[in-house]
C-alpha cells in the first residue's frame, strides 16, 4: 500500500479519510487495440515487477495464456478471432484491473481499509485488510479480483501503484514495444483515445470508439476499439455495479447498521423498563433443552 | 536492410511479405506503427497465414506458400501495363534500357543455357550487349528495343495476369487487384513505400528469386534509396547481420571479399576476378566501386599476419586456404553422413571432428534423423554453448529420431560452457547495419568462458603444439598475427579497432603529396583511405569508420535527429561509412533534386551532395556517375546474370511439390535447386502428403534456447508446441480444438496438440482445395523440466536455394491425422 498517496474512499467506511493535503490529478493506462500484436510483453513485465509466482499453463490450442485473469497473473493479452462482413480480424485486448471510478469491488468489500480508491484513482486491495472473502468478485464488472489460494487474500493488478508513487510509469506501459500502450493523467489519455478513434474514422472504422464506460462513471483505463462491439473484445457493453451490490451497500449496511444500533438501544430501553428477566417458575424449560443430548 | 528501422516510419506504404514482424521483430515493428499512426501509412500483409502481422494491417492477403514469385511478378505486371510506375527513376536509376544478348531465350520454364547433365546454367547466355564500335553497353533510352530489359521483363511477366495469381497463389482475384492498388501508388516521386521480409522468403528452394522479384518491383515503383523506402531483410538473430558481414559463411571472408579458390594462384590472379571490369564509357559512367577490392584484401591479409605479410610474398596470400568445394553446412552434414566427399574433384576423407559454436546443427538443421546419423559417425565434437543444447546430447536422442544406440555411438563429445551476450561486452549488428557497442552486465557462471577466450586458447594451443612439433601447412598458423594486449583473451575493444584499421606508414593526402593525412599507427577514418601497397591494415573494410581516432563510434548514444527522418548520424555506427540509406543517389533525380523534397535523402547544392553520408563521390556532380557505385554498369539490375537460376525470377513450386506447375508442367521445380542424394534424402509427394507444411518462430520464444529456462516467465506464456490446422481441415478429420495430432512427412513424424483457428484457410488452386498447416520450431528434446517437445525438423527434407544454400523450410509436404 502505497504510504504518501491519498485515499478517496475505502471499503466498508462510512467516510473517507480524504484530507485534501494533497494533490493528484485521476491517472489512466491507454490501450490502442488497432496497434496491440500480442507480444505479451506487458504480461512478462507484469509478472516480473510484482514478483507473482509461475501459473502452470499448459498448452490447450491458443495463444492465450490463461482463460481468464488469475490471481498471480494480472494482466493478459484476449485474442479473439472474428470474421466481421468477410474480413477476417484477430482481435487482442489486454485485459486487467480497469480501475473504475466508481468501483463494484470497493463498494462490495465487508472488510473497512480492504479495498482503497487513491485520490488518482487508483483502485488497490490493502492485503492487510483483506478477509478473503471474494465478494469484490461479486461486485466486479469485470471478473478482474481472484482469490488467492495459498495467499488466501484476493489480488488484482494494483496499476503498479509501487511504480506511480515515484513517478515511474506501470510496468506493462514500459515493456510494451509497439507504443500501443500509454499512461499519462485521464484528461491527457482520452485526447489520445480521442484523436486514435477520429483517424480509425477517417480510414473507413465508422464505429471505432473509446472504451471508457460511464455506469462505471469512466474508467482509468481507456481502450481504443476498432469497432463499437466490446463483446468482440470481451468487455461488458454497459458495465455498472450491481443493484444488489449497491442495495449492500447503500440501502441494506446503513439499514443493518441502524437494525443494531436500534437493537443494544432497544435492549437497554427493554432492561431500563422492565427491569431483569425474572427466574423461570419451575425447571421445565431447561430439562427440556438438555433432552436432546 | 537497404534503409533502417527507424526509417519504416517514413514510407506511404509497407508491404510485409515472407515474414511476420510483430511476432518476430515486436521490438522493430514499433516503427511500422508509428507510420500508421503518424503518417496514416498502408499496411499490407501477404502471407499463408493471417499473423500477429496481419492483425494490424489495412489489408491483408492470403498466399500459399512458396507461390511468392507469381504474387510479386503479378505486380510487376500491374504495375506495368497501368503504367503505375515511376518511369523517370527506372530509366536513370535502373538496367531497364539495357539491351541484352540474342542469346537469351526462356521457353517452357527453362532459360537458354540450361544443362541437363549437371543441372545448371551456363550464363553466358544472359550477358550485356556491347557496342564494338563505342566500347560501350548498348542502351535504349526509349525503352522500345526489343531486346532491352524493359521489353524483356515485360513480356517475362506477361503471363503473370490477376487471374493466374489466383491460380498459383489462391489469392482471390479482387484482393490481389487492391494490394496492385494500395502497392502500385507509390510508383511515382512523391510517394514512397517500403517492402519488408525475412526468412518467410529466404527459406524456399527459390528463396533468392524471391528476393529478386521483390527488388525488382521496389525499382519498378522507384523506392530504393529513398527515406521510407527499400528492400529490407529483417535478420534472424539479434548479431546476424555482424556474422554475415564479417565471414560468417565459407564463401566470404570478413566484408563479403571472397574465399580464394585454387585457380587462383596469385594475388593479381584473386583481386582481378573481384574488380569487374565494365564498358561504360558513355556519361553516367560508374564508380565500379570493387576496383578498389585489391586494396581491402591487403589490408585484411596485414591484419591477419602482420609483418609476416610483405609485397615480396604477396602479403601472405598463399597461406589463405583455398576451397574449391561448397564448404555449406548441409554440405558438411551430408559429408560426414556417408563418409567421404567429391566436390574437390577427388574422393576425400570426410571431417572426423566438428567445433559447433552457438549454433545447434540437430534442431535448427534439416532432416533431424540425417543430421543425428552424421554426427554419429564423428569422432570427436566439440560444443560451445550456455546449455546442454539437442547437438550436445544427439547421442542420447529419443528413439523415434532413429539414431544408433549410445553403447555404439563413438562419438566422444565436450561441451565446453560459454556466456550469454549479457555475459560479455562486444557489438551487435542489427538489421539496419547498426554497429551498437553493449556493456556486460554480468559475470559468467562457473567456468564458463566468451567466444573470444575460447578460441584464443584453442587457436594458441594448437599454434604451440606447431612450434613444438611442426606439421603440415605450418606458415597458415605460425605466420598469424594476434598481437593483442591480452592474447588469451583479447578485449573485443582491440578486435574492433583491428577490423577499423590503421595506418602502417604514413599517410599522404592523394591530392597534396606534401599533407600528411594519417601518421605510422593512427586509426584509419574510413576505407577511402586504405591502400595495397602495406601501408594499411583492416580487418574489415566494410566496418571502417567504426573505431576512428575519435573512439569507439559503436558506442554514441546521440539520438540528435536534426531532419526529423530518424537517421541518428551520431548514434552506433551504421556500415557503409555510417551510412544511414544504401543507394541514396537515387533518392535524387537526374539534377540531383530529391524525388520528394519533404524526404531528402542526399541532394546536390551545387558543390557537393548534402543530407544523409552521400553513396557517391562527395564533389561528384549529378550525372557523372551512376547511383549504384557497387555495380560495373551503375545502375540498379532489373535483369541480373549474377544468379544460379535464371536472370528473371520465375514461379517454381517448391522441391516438394504440392501440384505441378501450371505454367510449365514440365518444370515445376526449380531446375537447379539443391538436393541430396543419400538414403535418408527421401521426398514426398502429394499423392501421400497432400497438404502444405511451413515452420516459423513464435514472439514468446527464443530460438532453441527460452525452453531450457527452469522457472522463467516466458514458458509460462507459451507452454508447448501446438499444430495450427485450419478450422475447416479439422472438421473434416475430426479434430478437435487442445486434442493431438500427428504430422507426417517423407522422413519422419512427430505428434502436438491440435489449434484449430480460423487463421488459416484452404487455398483454391487449378480449382481444387489446398491445405495448409504450420508449427512453430521451439521445442526438442533438450529442456528444462516440462518444456521439451518434437523437433520440427524431423520432417524437413535438406533441399534448398541454389546460391544461398539455404534450406526449405517454408514449404514442405505432410499428412495429418488424429493421433
């Protein structure tokens, strides 16, 4: 957990421990599909900079690495083939935390301090916290956190927070050879995205787009798509956190907090009205409750 | 490459054929993408298969393997009957007007000079005409002559219509005509594009030709020496090009000077035969620049014996071993396979012992079960390498590759442990001729010791061992010269600037006797200043300029880039002469003026030739010399005599051919291709393997070498060999996507785990569906735990290029089965 960056917001707290000292301007990655050849160079620096162990893969008939994320590989190049009116596409997206603005998993997490959005915003999992519980998963849109076995803590691609704090870009950023990959402030990276997409239009892609979806209100990681299908790429259309996870977290915590709360008061009013429960008139009670053995 | 990476992202147009970068050079192909994003450049990607390349390209075309030629003399011809050429160049720039001899003829697949007996061409045939009266090269500027190249190479490619295209190459006829499109807009002076390939073209039995075709329409459309322009090879290994340019390969000594054979007895006799002489009296005379050859071959011979080299013994010539047979390594292999060899003339004694240095002959070689059987028969073999390589235990092979049992097996093997290039200091020549210093990172484990070392104390223990005891030959190693600080273990510093060169004597500006340009011992500044006289020596003359009196110019790291074309004049060093674009002369016109002023290669500003190091005379004013100053007739060959097999390139299918010829049934192959004729040579045909087979390397994987990583992340990425099969092949095998296939060809058989993918497509040819697969070739017997695998080459034939000897392995012939 990165010390001298600023939390936002955390799980499982009424408030923040936003103090406003200091300043960050929200950072994001940039990812040019129309540019990615999967070289899986931004997988190999993953892996190297945070020190994750070796996944046993195994060779299964594609040049994916693994099916999904997994919780010691963090980010993975999707290739999907796809024939769109005759021509044939082998579409490839690198896929890793997406850093929402307003994050499922943090507003998920039972467990206070476990997932923390930085001011820059930054969505990290504060291992120390963290119960395991898996219900970030349950609140992604994404099906980015795993549950790490041996760890027995959930972990996700931190965007190299380590890297940020002193100004180094994240490691997937630096490897990648083809300058597909990007990182700068959010406002600076959808221009980019911005001016991609305007010539992916002018060279015939009517439908190229920034992928930066807003139920999630944007993400901190913005993706070039040469078509509007973000299912092509594996990408929800239109992500956002479940009703359910809001209802935990906005409706049903306050609610139970408020049910407890209510309830030691209602206790106490109870004891201060009515006085000690009295003894029981005779033994059957109890005798009955010891039977059962 | 004729221009450089950086320069790629300069061209209108990129045409990446018989390679695949962005799996093969992700590093390199950033500048691919910086000219789609910074120039909104076309990419267009021909290949049998749909690449990692591919997935990025503006257009994309599928062509069967080995049908490279027709697809390409398919655009000659586009773009000559369109007249979408750039005419003006090819007329200055090119051999187009040159008028040929009526001896030249081509019918039914075969050139005039065609001997059926030893099955080569006698190239007589395909000379220049002479004027007699003139002494000149008869020219028509008009280029109506009948008999000039540019009528020749038209009617040569007449046959070559869209519609045939389709039926060598199974390229859909409308997609060919939009690559003629998108290829074909750059013939002209404001637009430039550039052509890429690698070892997708190389590794045919026509690999050259291709070549040939894909310069000959890079001249057509007037993109050679231009910035964003070029015929660009992408070299398989990070040094290869260093290898190659400093004698890598048994022909050539260090900058492609050539291995003296026996007919030439004197020094006079070798240097004549490699100065061309040429009749070009008219104006635009050439520069014939090998006339100078005399002077880098006494230059090379003082710095490879020093003082034991004088005039009086034609600076040590003699001692030079001369070799009169093809010393090719398949050549080697199919020698020690039967015992003995017959290319000298006389039956000989074939080699008992064998040094294999960072190359790993049983994985990379043709015909694995040949290749273990050959080393089988050795004596002794010595390897160097940073792991017990498949060459290292070849003796203890898995059975299926057919070698002898390890009890009768004589062979006694050393493995002497070497570094790694992290492990050592030292250059890399890249793929742009970019000589880059690199600063040793590490300390080689154990006893593991560099190239250098180990050669020295080889080369110094046998030196002794002739000093003690004499022995044959004694002068070829007792006269070298190794006068390094350290000669156990030169410092590659020393090595560098013995290939730079310096002055013996001496030297005197040619136009001031009086003005002493370099003093006794001074580094020389190029090889403008080398002599056959003793007064200089030069270990390399291609390389000079590399290691001046200024330092070790390998080492600049200046990215000042004041044309903004990415040149880098100040960082490493880029042979010829620093030279950032081969033939940059014709990146002019006839006044000098540049095709394109936005992207000046050289221009002519009235006193000299400004812009990138001029491939000229500096003061040389336009028109006095020809742009292609290595050629006697200084002009760029559209028709060229040079090669083994044919002046034209022309569609041959591949040795194993998949269907015949449909221009010439006949001839379906390439008539003088190289093939062996032992046992183990057997060939398929395609009534038993009907469907096509290539091999190619995947981005994850290091040659031989990632599989022996005990824990590395790059195994992780990629776990094992796979067959990629075409989707609609496996549906009708039945194969299903993860489970295992067995590949078969005429020499043996291996087995992986089905791909099935959409990439590739059956191809229509004469009509009928033809398949094709691919494997890649990382994996054999030799790994760390988990990660071995077949070795592909257990069903390559040793078949291959007729100059290059480079064997086939791009097109191939299997069956497929459920295993």
């Amino acid at each position: 957990m990165a010390q001298t960056l600023e939390i936002r917001r955390s799980s499982a707290s009424m408030w923040g421990s936003h103090t406003g000292i200091r300043t960050a301007e929200t950072v994001a990655k940039y990812i040019d599909t129309t540019t990615c050849i999967g070289c899986k160079a931004c997988e190999a620096a993953c892996q190297e900079w945070n020190d994750l162990h070796r996944v046993a893969t195994r060779q299964t008939g594609t040049y994916q690495t693994l099916p999904e994320l997994h919780a010691d590989f963090w980010n993975l190049i999707r290739f999907d083939e796809r024939d769109v009116d005759g021509n044939f596409n082998w579409l490839m997206r690198k896929d890793q935390c997406m850093h929402c603005a307003d994050p499922g998993c943090l507003a998920a997490c039972p467990a206070p301090g476990a997932i923390v959005q930085y001011q820059n915003g930054i969505v990290d999992v504060n291992q120390d916290k963290c119960i395991g519980c898996g219900y970030c998963a349950t609140g992604c849109p994404f099906n980015v956190p795993k549950f790490h076995t041996s760890g027995g803590k959930m972990a996700k691609c931190t965007l190299c927070v380590d890297r940020i704090d002193v100004g180094l870009e994240p490691a997937c950023i630096k490897a990648c050879p083809t300058g597909c990959l990007n990182f700068g402030t959010k406002e600076d990276m959808v221009a980019l995205g911005n001016g991609r997409v305007k010539q992916l239009k002018a060279s015939g892609f009517k439908d190229a787009v920034l992928y930066d979806p807003q139920g999630v209100n944007g993400t901190s990681v913005v993706t070039v798509l040469k078509y509007n299908k973000p299912d092509w790429y594996e990408l929800p259309a239109d992500p956002h956190v479940g009703l359910l996870v809001r209802g935990w977290k906005n409706v049903l915590r306050p609610l139970g907090v408020f049910a407890a709360f209510a309830a030691v008061v209602g206790t106490f009013a109870h004891f201060a009205t009515y006085g000690p429960k009295a003894p029981p008139e005779d033994g059957d009670e109890a005798d009955r409750g010891s039977g059962q053995v | 490459m004729t221009n450089g990476w950086v320069d790629i992202k300069n061209a209108d147009v990129i045409l990446a054929m018989g390679g695949n970068p962005a799996e093969n050079h992700p590093v390199g192909f950033k500048w691919f993408m910086e000219a789609k994003r910074t120039r909104n450049a076309k990419l267009v990607v021909v290949d049998p298969r749909f690449t990692r390349t591919a997935s990025v390209a503006d257009l994309y075309a599928p062509v069967r393997s080995g049908s490279d030629i027709a697809f390409l003399l398919g655009l000659i011809r586009y773009a000559l009957t369109t007249g979408r050429f750039h005419s003006d160049y090819v007329k200055i720039h090119t051999n187009a007007p040159y008028i040929i001899t009526d001896k030249f003829s081509f019918n039914d697949g075969l050139f005039s000079g065609f001997d059926g007996n030893t099955h080569q061409y006698l190239k007589e045939n395909w000379a220049y005409e002479g004027d007699p009266k003139t002494q000149a090269y008869s020219l028509d500027q008009t280029l109506q002559h009948p008999r000039c190249v540019f009528q020749l190479l038209k009617k040569h490619v007449d046959r070559y219509t869209p519609e045939v295209v389709e039926q060598i190459c199974g390229t859909p006829k409308e997609t060919f005509l939009k690559v003629a499109d998108i290829v074909t807009s750059t013939g002209n002076a404001e637009r430039c594009g550039t052509l890429t390939y690698a070892l997708g073209w190389t590794q045919h039995s026509i690999g050259v030709q291709i070549i040939r075709a894909g310069a000959m329409l890079q001249l057509l459309l007037g993109n050679v020496g231009r910035p964003g322009g070029g015929v660009n090879a992408f070299r398989g290994h990070s040094n290869i090009q260093g290898a190659t340019d400093t004698g890598g390969t048994f022909e050539t000594l260090p900058g492609y000077l050539k291995t003296p054979t026996a007919q030439l007895q004197t020094l006079k006799d070798y240097n004549d035969s490699g100065s061309p002489t040429t009749l070009n009296k008219q104006s635009w005379a050439t520069m014939n620049y090998w006339v100078n050859y005399s002077k880098f071959m006494v230059s090379l011979l003082k710095a490879i014996y020093g003082n034991a080299a004088t005039k009086e013994n034609d600076f040590g010539y003699a001692w030079l071993p001369k070799v009169d047979g093809n010393y090719s390594w398949m050549y080697i292999y199919d020698d020690m396979y039967r015992g003995s060899s017959m290319r000298a003339g006389a039956k000989e004694p074939a080699p008992e012992g064998f040094l294999t240095f960072g190359m790993n002959p049983v994985a990379l070689g043709p015909n694995v079960k040949k290749m273990i059987a050959a080393l089988s028969k050795l004596k002794w073999m010595v390897v160097v390498e940073n792991v017990e390589i498949e060459t290292a235990k070849f003796w203890n092979a898995p059975k299926e590759y057919g070698g002898a049992p390890p009890s009768q097996i004589q062979t006694e093997v050393y493995l002497l442990p070497a570094s790694g290039f992290a492990e050592k200091d030292g250059t890399f020549t890249n793929s742009a001729r970019w000589l880059q210093w690199k600063w040793k990172a590490l300390d080689p484990p154990g006893q593991s010791k560099t190239d250098q070392e180990i050669l020295s104390r080889i080369f110094l223990a046998v030196q002794n061992l002739y000093r003690k005891e004499g022995g044959a030959l004694p002068e070829q190693i007792l006269n070298v010269s190794w006068a390094y600080t350290n000669p156990v273990n030169p410092d590659l510093g020393e090595v560098l600037k013995e290939m730079n060169g310096k002055a013996l004597a001496d030297l005197h500006d040619p136009k001031d006797a009086t003005k002493v340009v370099k003093t006794a011992g001074q580094q020389i500044d190029g090889f403008g200043q080398l002599m056959d006289d003793g007064t200089t020596m030069c270990g390399n003359w291609l390389h000079s300029g590399v290691y001046t009196e200024a330092g070790n110019n390998a080492q600049r790291r200046n990215n000042a880039d004041p044309t903004g074309l990415g040149m880098y004049h100040n960082w490493g060093f880029s042979w010829p002469a620093n030279r950032r674009i081969m033939y940059n002369r014709a990146s002019a016109d006839a006044e000098g003026k540049p095709w394109d002023p936005t992207r000046v290669g050289i221009q002519w500003n009235g006193q000299k030739w400004v812009g990138d190091v001029p491939d000229m005379k500096p003061d040389a004013p336009p028109g006095t010399y020809g742009a292609f100053i290595m050629l006697p007739e200084g002009v760029a060959r559209l028709f060229a005599a040079s090669l083994n097999d044919g002046p034209f390139p022309e569609h041959y299918e591949p040795v194993e051919a998949p269907v015949a010829n449909p221009l010439h049934p006949n001839v379906t192959s390439n008539p003088v291709a190289l093939k062996f004729a032992s046992d183990k040579d057997t060939l398929g045909t395609s009534d038993k393997f009907p469907i096509v087979c290539t091999t190619y390397r995947l981005t994850e994987m290091y040659h031989y070498w990632t599989k022996h990583q005990e824990g590395g992340v790059l195994n992780e990425l990629q776990p094992g060999f796979f067959v990629e099969i075409p989707e609609k092949l496996a549906s009708q095998k039945g194969i299903a996507n993860g489970s295992k296939v067995r590949v078969t060809s005429a020499r043996g058989s291996i087995e992986g785990v089905a791909m099935v993918t959409q990439r590739l497509q059956p191809f229509k040819i004469n009509g009928k569906e033809l398949w094709q697969i691919g494997l890649p070739l990382h994996w054999g017997y030799a790994a760390a735990k988990g990660h071995t695998g077949p070795l592909v080459n257990f069903l390559t034939a040793s078949v291959g290029d007729p100059n290059t000897w480079t064997p086939e392995y791009k097109a191939f012939l299997v069956k497929l089965d459920k295993a």
